[in-house]
C-alpha cells in the first residue's frame, strides 16, 4: 500500500481485512556519550515512523553493531537497557534482533506496527488551506553537536535529551482524527526537508511562519557558538533550490538534521480547532507553524515568512 514512491515514514502492507501492517528501521552512532541514553534515544526515534503512520507498534527487533576491541559489552548492555525502558513505555516486546563486530557502535531498531487501513495518514494526503503543526521544538542537531564538542551546559544537555527520548505517541491518537490528513516525523532532512516531501507528494506548496516556530530552549547560544551538524548545511544544499530565499538564521532552524524530533501534522482548517482541543486537553505540545496552499509555484516549494 506504501512503498518508496512517496518518501512516506514506513512501508505498508494491506493485509484485505480492514487491517495493515507497518513495517520500519532506523539505527544511527551514538550522538550523546551516556549508552543508556543511546538506547533510549535512537529506540525512540526508530518506533517514530510507527506512530507517524498513525499506527500502532507491536513489536521490535535490535540492530547492532559494536567495536568489542574498542568497547566493553557492558557497554552495549546499557544501550539495550535503554532500548527495552522505551519498548516497555510503548507497550511492545523488544523480541531479539541481530548483533554484528564492527568498527563503530551503531544501534536501533526494526519495528512492526499495525492499523486500520483507512486510519493510515500518507505523506500525500495533505489539502490546501491545511493548517501545519509540530509536536516538538527544532534544534536537536545544533544541540547534540554542542554536546559532542563539550559546549553545552549541563540543563540545556538535559532537555534535549529528554526531548529526544520522549515517543510520539500522540500520533497513534492523532489518526483518529478525519481532520487529520497527513503525518511525518521531522528527522534528518530537518523540518523544511520533510515538509518538502509532503508538497511533493501532495502536490502543493507551503507557508512557514518562523515566528511561531518553536526552539528548543538557549538555541540562540548554540547557534552563535556555530555547533552546527554537517547534515544541516548538507541539508540545505540539497533542497534550497526548493524553497524561497531564507535569512541565516532561517536556515539554521529550519534546516537543522533532527534526531528523533516531533511530528509534523497537517489538518483541515475547517475541522483543527477539535484537534487542537484535543491536544489541549491531553497537554501535549501542539505549535500552529504555518499552512499548505494550492501548487502556484512547481520549482520554490516552501516560503518562509
């Protein structure tokens, strides 16, 4: 049902019965020192694409690679500690994976996940006039690389990690929703990236507004210090002929390599007040950032206001 064609989060099988399988991996080097922390991190980010499908997770396989001459396996038990706390928070079995001998550590997971097939939020179903929202604020990367270059102070270090470890289950509730029309975890290609995936696959374009983009907390600090993730400017090579030109500081933001950040969400304009009721009454964070408008402009797909 879901393949490759649109850049969607998982891959989807129709199983005939009004049911759906979703089907993920992800794994990545650790990006925090702490190896509990690495599982808990990198597990989140991979049961993401679940829950950015609207499904539900049932279960998960281990991916790792580790450097036994370099790193104890205590080590890597404490990743797969990490990883089986965030498997017990979603509700699912961390039920056996594969290991290999390698140069570097690299750890994640493949995940299984379910749905009503008609619940499942595709990366073309996005309409015109669709209000954008985001579950999480951006400057992970930034952040992260702060962290790796031994700059970042001890509070701020804090709440990354615990934005990065907090699982999206909100998208699993948001599929509920008929107002709901499509659903993406910001990660690697940064908001603007991701965002530019649901324009082409939708066929349309999109409007940010950067004031009422949300950062994490002291991003401005990081930004000035210049901790910036390669993936960021890579980023931004890579698809800047797709959106209007930006300031600077735009482009930090918007362009900035996420790991495991928050859903990016599109509703009916007409129907969102009953959606972000909702999101109200549950406290979780839901930002309005901007809105998707019909294609006028095939080539800029993205302005940023």
């Amino acid at each position: 049902m879901v393949g490759n064609d649109k850049r969607d989060d998982a891959a989807v099988f129709d199983l005939g019965d009004g049911k759906s399988i979703i089907s993920t991996t992800d794994f990545f080097t650790p990006i925090v020192d702490d190896p509990y922390d690495f599982g808990r991190i990198a597990s989140v980010n991979a049961i993401s694409d679940i829950y950015a499908m609207g499904g539900k997770p049932i279960m998960a396989l281990a991916v790792l690679g580790w450097p036994v001459s370099k790193l104890p396996l205590e080590v890597a038990r404490k990743v797969i500690e990490g990883a089986r706390a965030v498997c017990d928070e979603a509700g699912i079995a961390l039920s056996g994976g594969h290991s290999i001998e390698i140069g570097d550590p690299v750890f994640g997971l493949a995940v299984t996940g379910v749905i009503d097939t008609n619940k499942v939020k595709e990366n073309s179903g996005a309409k015109a006039g669709d209000k954008l929202f985001l579950t999480k604020p951006l400057g992970i990367g930034i952040l992260a690389t702060a962290e790796k270059q031994g700059k970042i102070e001890e509070k701020h270090r804090q709440a990354n990690i615990k934005w990065m470890s907090t699982l999206n289950k909100v998208g699993q509730e948001l599929s509920n929703f008929d107002a709901v029309t499509t659903i993406t975890d910001v990660t690697g290609f940064g908001l603007v990236g991701h965002l530019i995936e649901i324009c082409e696959a939708s066929e349309l374009n999109a409007v940010i507004d950067f004031d009422k983009v949300p950062c994490i907390e002291g991003l401005d600090k990081y930004i000035e210090m210049k901790t910036f993730p390669g993936g960021l400017f890579k980023n931004f090579k890579s698809y800047k002929a797709q959106i209007c030109d930006i300031t600077d500081m735009q482009k930090y933001v918007l362009c900035d390599a996420q790991t495991s950040g928050g859903l990016l969400v599109a509703v009916n304009s007409q129907n969102s007040q009953e959606v972000v009721d909702y999101m109200k009454r549950i406290e979780h964070p839901f930002y309005e950032i901007g809105v998707m408008e019909a294609q006028n402009d095939k080539e800029k797909l993205i302005k940023v206001v």
